[in-house]
C-alpha cells in the first residue's frame, strides 16, 4: 500500500508496481508503475479534452499505454522508451493506432518533436524518470488547448539552473502558458500525477 502520509517528491516515494487488468480482455493483465487511482483520475480528465495524439515519455511495459488506448481508442498514441522492453502482450491487445518507439527522449535528435508539431489537440505524458528535463524539452511545443501530464509530480522541482526567471516547473509552466488542472481528488487523495493545459 502506498503510505499516503508521504510528501509528494518522488525521491520519497515507493515505486509501485500495479497490474493494469484490460477491461476488454479480463485474462491480459500488464504491470503499471503507477496506481490504479491515478489512473483512472487521469484518464477521466483526459478524456472529457479527447485528444486525438498521446505522446507517452517512458512506457515502461506498457500498462498505462494500453489503459490510454483503451479509454480513448480512437487517439494515436505513440510511446517512448529508451529500454527494448517486450510488449508482445501489449501490441496483441492494442490497435495499429499505437507504436512503441525504442529512442533516448532526451537526445535533441527524438522524434518526440516531430509528433508534438501535428496540428491536432495533443496530450504530452511525462513520466520517463527525469520530469524538469522532460519539461523544459518538450513542453514549449504544445499548442493552446493541449494538455500536458506529468507523473512523479514534485512541486519542490527545481528548473533556475535551467532557465533563470523559474524557480520551480510551476512557475515554469505559468511563465509559458498553462494552467494547472485542479481536482480536488489531486491534492486530497496525494495522487502522483498532475495534469496542465495550455491556455495561452
Ligand atoms: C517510471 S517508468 C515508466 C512507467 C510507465 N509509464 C507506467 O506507467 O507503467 C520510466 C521509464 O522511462 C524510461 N526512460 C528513462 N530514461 C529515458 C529516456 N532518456 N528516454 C526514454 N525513456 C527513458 C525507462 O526505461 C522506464 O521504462
């Protein structure tokens, strides 16, 4: 059990490791480091946006890939990993509408940015272990009315060495244009993982 009495900072936090159970097919069961709570939260908000492209940084065995595609069948999903990862399982259960990418998202050459320049409404889901990295690449390329999730959220992450008028991602994401998707269910239930949207 994930002891909730735990700051937020994922340098205090317990990994967990989750089965994610298909809910079109019961017997396919794949691991999530994530909680099954999280999730769903997640997925319910992310849904009500429909974005019609997922860009998942880091997805581990593919659980919360394949709970994505399940909640929203019709996006496009397309999942990094820097590790060869077997996802056998995962791509029986998926449609062609999802692709796995074996790639370093922090190498300026990933093709994370050729995905994030579509035109259609995006969802960018950090989660590949270094969230201020992963932030400061990529979010500046979503569009007014994308959304971006990060995993693993810490308020207390610091970017000033990176850009000098940010003291945390916070105040980063402010400076450029999101907002903070509130929930009460975020910060009341501890959950992992924050969702923003660019508004301006
Ligand atoms: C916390 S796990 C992902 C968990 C997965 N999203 C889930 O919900 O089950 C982080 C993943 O990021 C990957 N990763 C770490 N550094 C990376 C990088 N530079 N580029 C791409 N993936 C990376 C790791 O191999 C690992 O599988």
């Amino acid at each position: 059990m994930l002891d909730h009495s735990k700051k937020i900072n994922n340098m205090e936090q317990p990994k967990i490791n989750i089965p994610y159970v298909s809910k079109k097919n019961p017997a396919v069961e794949v691991i999530m480091q994530r909680s099954i709570e999280d999730t769903e939260l997640l997925l319910k908000l992310v849904a009500e946006r429909k974005p019609s492209l997922i860009v998942e940084l880091g997805h581990g065995n593919g659980g919360f890939t394949m709970a994505m595609h399940e909640a929203l069948p019709m996006a496009y999903i397309k999942s990094f990993d820097i590790r060869k990862i077997p996802l056998d399982v995962v791509m029986d259960n998926v449609s062609g509408r999802v692709s796995f990418i074996n790639d370093d998202v922090l190498d300026g050459s990933s093709a994370v940015r050729t995905y994030l320049a579509w035109s259609n409404r995006k969802l960018l889901y950090c989660d590949n272990g270094n969230k201020t990295q992963e932030v400061l690449m990529y979010a500046k390329y979503l569009n007014k009315g994308d959304m971006l999730g990060v995993h693993d959220y810490s308020v207390q992450q610091s970017v000033s060495d990176a850009l000098a008028t940010s003291s945390s991602i916070e105040s980063y994401l402010e400076y450029i244009g999101f907002k903070k998707h509130h929930h009460e269910d975020f910060e009341e239930k501890l959950m992992r993982s924050r969702l923003w949207i660019k508004t301006g």
